[in-house]
C-alpha cells in the first residue's frame, strides 16, 4: 500500500531585506530554511540551501531593493538551486518586483524589461509569481504561470479610515495611469475622485507641463494615491497644485516607499501632512522622519502564501476591494 506524502511548505529568504522575511515566517509559524549565501571575490553569487528541499512547496522571498541587480541575481540563484534539488513546486515572492516601471516600448530601441524579469524567473525554474501592487497589471500576463496580484488598498485604507473623515475625503490620482487604483479607492470608501491632468502650456515654447486638476478638491482632505514614491517630485508637484486649487489638507498613501535621492528631505519641507506606505521595502533610520507612517505587508504575504500552500483562494483575500 503506497502513502501519499505529506506536502511542506518552506520559506526561503534572500539577504536583500531579511527582516520582513523574518516577519513574514512568524505570521506563518515557521522558520526560514537554512542557507548558506556569500559573494565569490569577483562578486559572483554562492547559495546553498542547508536542509533537503525535496518534494517540498517552496516560496523564495526577496524584495528588490538597492543594489536591485544583485537581489534579483540571487532570487534567480535560489529558484535555481531549489529547482535543481527537486522543490515540487517553487513560488517566487516579490514584494516589490523590480523593473515593472519598464512595461512597455515608449520609442524605438527601448527594452521590456519586465518581461525580461518575468522570462528569467520562468528559465530558472519558477512555477508560480507573487507580487503586491505590481506597477501595472499587464505585467501579469509576462509570466506563462500563475501570477498572485496583491493589493496593499486594504491595509492602507483601513488605517486613514480611522484617522479622517471620510465624509470629507477625495481620492487623487497623480496622473492617468493611476485611475484604476484609485477608483478601487474610491469604492472601498465611497468617496470622490480627481485627477491631476498635465498638459503643456500652449503660450511658452518647450516648457514643462502645467498641472490641472479634474474633480472637486477645493475644502476638501485629498488622498494622492500611488504604487510607489522614488524620487518624491510627482508627489510633492501634486500636494502642491492640490493647494492651489483649495484643498483643505493632502495625505499621501502608497504601497512602495522607495525613497531615492532627496525624496525624504521634499516630502519632510512640503504641505503633506502625513506619508503612508509599507515596508514591502527596507525603511532605515535614515529615511524615517516625523510625517511618515509605515505599516506592516507581512501578514498579508503569509495569507496569500498560506492559501497557495493550501490551493485556496488568494482572490479571496480581496472580495470586495475590486
């Protein structure tokens, strides 16, 4: 009489942000697999997995956060490992998938680089992908597999429902792209929208563009909502021509605090009262100042780990939200 073996999950987490890892293993109730993970002295990457993976439900955490090549590099070293050690399945989890900004073809002679992430996970021998907030949802149909599209909207838009009216509250989208996020937005708390247009100024030759804004803002608290703050600029220009036209007070929610440059010094000297985001990447020290809130992915990334695990429903998690 032949048993069918039990099936095991297994975390397996890169060095570029460990301690979501770590949190992400505590709302699973398990601990990270044992690894060995060093650079070679021309920097080429070494891991090796310290228990047997065999038969195993493998999920490979590593948000891609600065230097952004090497964690992809040792995500794509991992997948391969595993799939080379005999993983049953292997589901590679991005809390923030780098190079989705790179979706499409502008002008000639420009590449997809989100396919190319896409492809190369495939290549090494990833089964399934994971994500939150995925900078546009096209990027799902890059992976011939399963792709499990996180949505950070209920986390960040339970925690301003308990801190403002909402009554009082429209919802910003910084620019067109942005309007389908928002309008999910806008349904969870039956608010208004508007939208920030840009267009160039017809009187002055060559110029940058002149920023209008679509809907009722004036008296009101805006919520810009975005799937990323980088540099800051797009944000703070907004919160700018929000005041302009009336607003009342601006809040800034979005899911991925990438923070370059001097984008804490902007957003810490602008009219913003509050910056929400999530720690689907590193927040040090250094780029933590009095008007920024960040709350935690994790529970929702071991919810979604679990019902995969479980061959249950991660769209479930968001009935509703959509």
């Amino acid at each position: 009489m032949t048993t069918t073996p039990e099936r095991k999950m297994m975390l397996f987490v890169g060095r570029g942000y460990p301690e979501l890892g770590q949190e992400i293993a505590g709302c699973l109730g398990i601990e990270p697999t044992p690894t060995t993970a060093y650079e070679f002295a021309n920097g080429e990457i070494f891991v090796r997995f310290l228990e047997s993976v065999r038969g195993c439900d493998a999920f490979v955490l590593q948000s891609h956060t600065a230097p952004i090549n090497k964690w992809i590099m040792e995500q794509l070293i991992m997948v391969d490992a595993l799939k080379r050690a005999s993983a049953k399945r292997i589901t590679v989890v991005t809390p923030f998938f780098g190079y989705a900004r790179q979706d499409k073809k502008s002008r000639g002679r420009e590449p997809i680089s989100a396919r190319l992430m896409a492809d190369l996970f495939q290549t090494a021998g990833a089964d399934r992908l994971m994500a939150v907030d995925l900078h546009t949802a096209q990027i799902q149909g890059f992976f011939d597999g399963p792709v499990d599209h996180l949505f950070a909207l209920p986390i960040l838009a339970s925690y301003l429902e308990g801190k403002l009216e909402v009554s009082n509250v429209t919802v910003v989208a910084p620019d067109a792209g942005r309007v389908r996020v928002c309008e999910r937005w806008t349904d969870r708390l039956g608010c208004p929208l508007a939208i920030i247009h840009k267009r160039r100024d017809p009187d002055v030759a060559n110029q940058a563009r002149v920023l209008e804004v679509v809907g009722e803002v004036a008296g009101r608290t805006c919520i810009v909502v975005d799937d990323m703050i980088d540099t800051g600029q797009t944000i703070v220009k907004a919160a700018e021509t929000l005041f302009d036209q009336g607003a009342e007070q601006v809040v800034v929610a979005a899911t991925h605090g990438v923070l370059s440059g001097n984008a804490v010094d902007m957003l810490k000297n602008s009219q913003v009262s509050e910056v929400v985001v999530t720690n689907t990447l590193p927040i040090g020290n250094d780029k933590r100042f009095d008007k920024l809130t960040v709350l935690s992915i994790a529970p929702l990334i071991a919810r979604a780990i679990n019902e995969v695990f479980s061959d249950g429903s991660v769209t479930s998690l968001f009935d509703g939200q959509s």
